[in-house]
C-alpha cells in the first residue's frame, strides 16, 4: 500500500470510493487521528483530516509513512479550521465528523463559551454549511450540559437543526436562539438545508473501552434524506464484570491470577450488584479492565534501554495525591486526561492491587483509547499525554461510525 495520502480525484481515492459505496468523510480537530480511526473502521472513506497542532499533524504523517492501515489514505491539513476553504470540501461528503476544543466548556476552563476565543462551534457550524454533509457527528465534555453552559449547548443543537438561518447584525444569541425556536415549529421549505439533531452522554466503557470516559456525542442527518436513528445501545456493563470477578472467577481464571494476588473482596460496596446479575438478564459482557487492555504487554523499557514497542518507555515521578489516586488495575482506567494545563499527574497513573502506582506508558495509554500497538505518537511527554488525552477512543468512533454508516446506506433516495 502506498505511503502517500491519496488525493481527492487521484486513482487510489477514486478506488477508495468505491469500496466505501461513496461514504466521504471530512474531519476537524482530528488531533492524532483517534476518531478517524475509528470511522475508517466503520468502512467511511476518510477523505481530509484538519488540524492545527503541529505535534499531532507529526504523529499522523509518521503513520502515513509507515503504511499504517486506512492511515496512510487521508489527506492531511495542517491548518486552523477557520482558515480551510470548505467549499472546496462539498460535493457529496456522507458525514462531517470532529470534536472542537473542549477547553470552554470543561471542568477546568474559564467557562466563558461563546466568548472564549477558543470556542470552535461558530467553525464546525460554519463547515456544516459550507459543505452540507448528509450526517454530522461531533464530541465534547459533558461541562457542555453543566448549569449556565447549557443554554449555549442548546443554541448549538438549534443552529444545527437549522443552520441557513444565519444570526442577524447586532443580534444576541440568546435572541437568535429564540428565533430558531420558532423557526422549528415552522415547516421546512424543501430547498432549506435542515438536519435532524439528537445527541446522547455515552459512557465509553459500556462499549468495551477499557476507561471510564463520559463524552457528549450529537449525531444530525440531513433531514431531506428521510433517515431513522438511535443511538447505539450498550454492550458492556459494570455489572457483568463483578460477576465475571466475584460469582464466577472467569475474570481471575482468564487472566491467571491466583487468589493470593487478587485484590481484596469488596463484599460491602457491590453485594447490591452481586445480587442483581444473579439475574438470567445478564447478557452484556464484562466491563474491560486495565488488566485486559494491557494483557500481553510487556513492562514498559527503562530510560535509556532499547525500546521494544513504540512510546512504550517508563516515566518516573508517579505519586498519587487527593482525588488522584490512579486507575485500578482491574477496573477500567479513570479518564485519561490531556493536560491542557500542565502535564497530568495522579490521573495517568495504573494502581496494582498491593498499592504501588507507576504512570501510564504513552503506549499503554494508546491501548486504553484503542490505538493499535504500530501506531506511533511524536513529541515530548506533554506532547503525547495531551494527544492521546484529547482523543476519541477507536472502537467507541467504530462503533458510532458504523451505526451512521448503516442508516445512510438505507436513506431515501434524492
């Protein structure tokens, strides 16, 4: 396979058209290309990838020398999204995908939204219109949903359901929102680009992600296209693993784990849970843990030993500290964080059951957002941290991706 990015119209990209039936995918704010993974997966075509970070763009041209698979056909645009000509982008694009910084809108930001420059929405909607995807998907943090950012989310659903209906001259968006409101108990006009919007907190480790992660994902099809959809259900649960560790011992038998080395029982804090999958209605599978991310890994190298697997070299320093204690061993790891404002520290570690914390190697970090082991990541630690912390996990993206990918083979003809 080749190693450059196919280009738009060039043979390979013509070939890649037809194996996908069609289905073009553009991307924003790819970071290190998480999301478009798991969309390639999904059997989307992923035509153009955008992104600014120079760190990130490093990483995805590094895999596209290596041959890295659906990698090395993307077509990279080392640019801010605001810049990018999206007109040039149209032409029967099936879905629009990205996750705008989250930094406005998380926990830790300044929580000013609309009037922190950082705030990308404006440019995704912008692009939504430029190109008039048949789908959209985007990801953010749930601090979108958190008291006063609320209305502002709500503003961005509406501006997508309707996104020609442009703010006015010295027009408020609080005005502007209130008249979207009304615009949606109007009948849409069959020449207006309208989309159906919904949206959903999806936790990732109820689609067999090994980490705990709560992201907002919108989904919107191009209303003119008749479609149906919902979101995906869950297929892992909490409960499911408890009984796969403390009912039947699959978990520990799975994993040979003897019964001296497994942590102690936590009888008073899930014998609730026991009782409940006792239950023929268990039928999700287990919850994945860090254990079963990194199954088969090797320790990470020491500083200046050979490196056996890429970015998989021991970082010293690990302490937890309050509210930072690590990840369980065998639980699904804590969110792992970006680091946006410094490099994180009590967050990114892995906790074994007699208590001894490291940090997470950038290469266990990438298996616990689903990254396959060839992948590479360029920078230093802050660099990586922050690409792999910003990243959507692979095979919740697949999974999303294949849900739109099948509702847009069944749409109604033009």
């Amino acid at each position: 396979m080749s190693t450059e990015p196919a280009r738009p119209g060039s043979a390979t990209a013509s070939a890649l058209r037809r194996r996908y039936g069609g289905m073009k995918s553009i991307e924003l704010f790819t970071g290190a290309g998480g999301m478009a993974l798991g969309l390639a997966r999904a059997s989307f075509h992923v035509e153009t990838v955008i992104e600014r970070d120079p760190w990130a763009c490093d990483s995805i041209r590094l895999n596209q020398q290596k041959g890295i698979e659906h990698v090395c056909t993307w077509r990279l645009l080392q640019s801010d999204v605001r810049e990018v000509n999206f007109e040039e982008q149209a032409g029967d694009v099936a879905l629009l995908a990205g996750g705008p910084p989250c930094q406005p809108f998380s926990v830790a930001g300044r929580n000013r939204t609309h009037g922190d420059d950082r705030n990308m929405f404006p440019a995704m909607l912008d692009a939504v219109r430029a190109v008039a995807p048949f789908s959209v998907l985007i990801e953010n943090v749930p601090g979108l949903l958190r008291g006063r950012l609320q209305k502002y989310f709500e503003y961005v659903i509406l501006q997508l359901g309707r996104p020609t209906l442009l703010r006015r001259d010295g027009e408020s968006w609080a005005a502007h929102a209130e008249r979207l409101r009304e615009a949606g108990r109007s009948h849409v006009r069959a020449t207006e680009l309208a989309y159906d919007v919904r949206w959903q907190l999806l936790e990732a480790a109820n689609f067999g992600v090994p980490q705990r992660r709560t992201r907002v994902f919108i989904v919107a099809f191009r209303r003119d296209l008749g479609t149906e959809w919902a979101f995906p259900t869950a297929t892992h649960s909490r409960e499911a693993l408890l009984r796969d560790q403390w009912l039947t011992g699959d978990y520990w038998k799975r994993h040979g784990v003897p019964r001296r080395r497994r942590p102690t029982y936590p009888y008073s804090s899930i014998a609730p849970l026991l009782r409940a999958v006792e239950l023929p209605a268990a039928s999700l599978a287990p919850w994945r843990t860090v254990r079963d991310a990194l199954a088969r890994l090797p320790e990470p190298s020491e500083p200046g030993e050979e490196v056996i697997l890429p970015n998989h070299v021991l970082i010293r320093g690990a302490r937890p500290y309050r509210k930072h204690t690590g990840s369980p061993l065998d639980e699904p790891a804590k969110t792992l964080k970006a680091g946006n404002h410094g490099v994180p520290g009590g967050e990114n570690m892995i906790r074994r059951p007699d208590g001894s914390v490291r940090y997470f190697s950038i290469r266990e970090c990438a298996r616990l957002q689903g990254f396959p082991d060839d992948y590479e990541f360029v920078g230093s630690w802050k660099h990586l941290v922050r690409q792999l912390g910003n990243a959507v996990p692979v095979d919740l993206a697949e999974v999303l991706g294949k849900t739109i990918h099948a509702t847009l083979r069944r749409r109604r003809p033009a």
